[in-house]
C-alpha cells in the first residue's frame, strides 16, 4: 500500500507522503499539510512514509554496493586513474567507502548482501513491511546498463565510468527524497504528540493500547 491510499484531509484532499506510489526513484511531491489531518490519517501517512523509506534506504545501498565495485575495478587498472582523468575521483567517494584490493567476484556477496536500514525509528508502534528487493534490484541493475558486474574486466574504461556517473546522479535523487520522507515521519510524530499534549487526542485511548 503506498501513500496514496492515506485518508483525505477535511478538504477532501488527498494526503501523500513525499515518497510517492510511482516507486523508489520517482519524482518529488509537495510536503503534506500535516495539521489538517486527523489523527488516524497521520498514524498512516506515518506509517507508509516509513516503509517508502525503508525501500529507498535499501536501494541506496544496492547502488552504493555498485559504486563501489566498479571504482574497485578502475582503481585496480594499471596505468592513469580514469577516475582522476574523468574528473569524477571526489564525487565517486560519495558511497564513503575507499577500494578495497582484491578480487571483485569474491567482495560481491558482502557488498551486496541485504541489509536492514540503519536510521533511527522514532515512531512506536509501526510495523514495516520487507523492502521491494525485486523491484529495487531491477532498478539498480538498469542503470549498469550493458555493464556486468561478473565481468567487468571485459568493458573498457568509458563503459565504467558513464555506468558510475548513472549510479552516482540516481543516488543524489534517492537520498534527497528519502530525506523528504524522514522529515515527514517526524513531522507526523511531532503533530501527533502536540495533539496528545494539548488535549486535542484523548490520553484514555493511549492508555488502552492505541498507538500513538
């Protein structure tokens, strides 16, 4: 279920979280007008927001584990680093992790193995559903292009390169819109607690097990 399906507001207008039902690498959308939405709505869009950023979390990985992989193989290529050459040496550290010698197919299934988001949950109560592994892998091996990751030695430095500046510019989109969904998660979870704090939700539910 994607954030779509949240109720609609006292305008009749839908609520949405940023992250959108287009997938992981869609466009943005405008932030929700999270005071005009009742309490129930804001415990969904809460909810669907994280799980949206549960699924980018884990695409962004899958394309930091490329990244790497294939700023490896360049490094480990003899002669002029094509990284420094393309002028993409500073930009290609984005993933944070330095070339790690040795060979690529025996680092595949660390880099690539499936890993649980380490951001912060403030929100109680919310129970994720497991990440579009299909979907985001997909993604992520679409933008290799023709690039192998079984045999990169075939493919000449250029195809490298133009696969790493494909991953690099999808990254920089996946993390600003998972940034967008974090800041709507604790904006719901800021409005939900006024709420309780200033009378407008009633503690008594609270106390009964509702979620807050």
């Amino acid at each position: 279920m994607d954030a779509s399906s949240v109720a609609r507001d006292r305008s009749g207008q839908a609520a949405q979280a940023p992250g959108g039902p287009r997938g992981p690498g869609a466009g943005a959308e405008e932030d929700p007008d999270l005071e005009r939405l009742g309490l129930d709505q804001l415990r969904v869009l809460r909810r669907e927001t994280l799980e949206q950023e549960a699924d980018l979390s884990y695409l962004r990985r899958l394309l930091h584990g490329r990244m790497d992989i294939l700023r490896a193989e360049l490094d480990r290529r003899p002669g002029p680093d094509p990284l420094r050459t393309a002028g993409a040496a500073g930009a290609a550290g984005a993933s944070g992790a330095d070339p790690v010698p040795g060979d690529l197919l025996d680092r595949l299934p660390a880099i690539l193995t499936d890993a649980p988001s380490t951001v912060r949950r403030s929100a109680r109560h919310v129970t994720l559903g497991p990440p579009r592994t299909l979907e985001s892998r997909l993604e992520a091996d679409t933008l290799m292009g023709d690039v192998q990751l079984a045999d990169l030695a075939a493919h000449p430095a250029e195809e490298l390169l133009a696969a790493l500046e494909r991953l690099r510019a999808h990254e920089r989109e996946v993390s600003g819109r998972r940034q967008r969904l974090l800041r709507t998660a604790d904006g719901c979870n800021a409005e939900i607690t006024r709420r309780y704090r200033d009378g407008e939700a009633r503690v008594d539910d609270l106390l009964a097990g509702g979620p807050l």
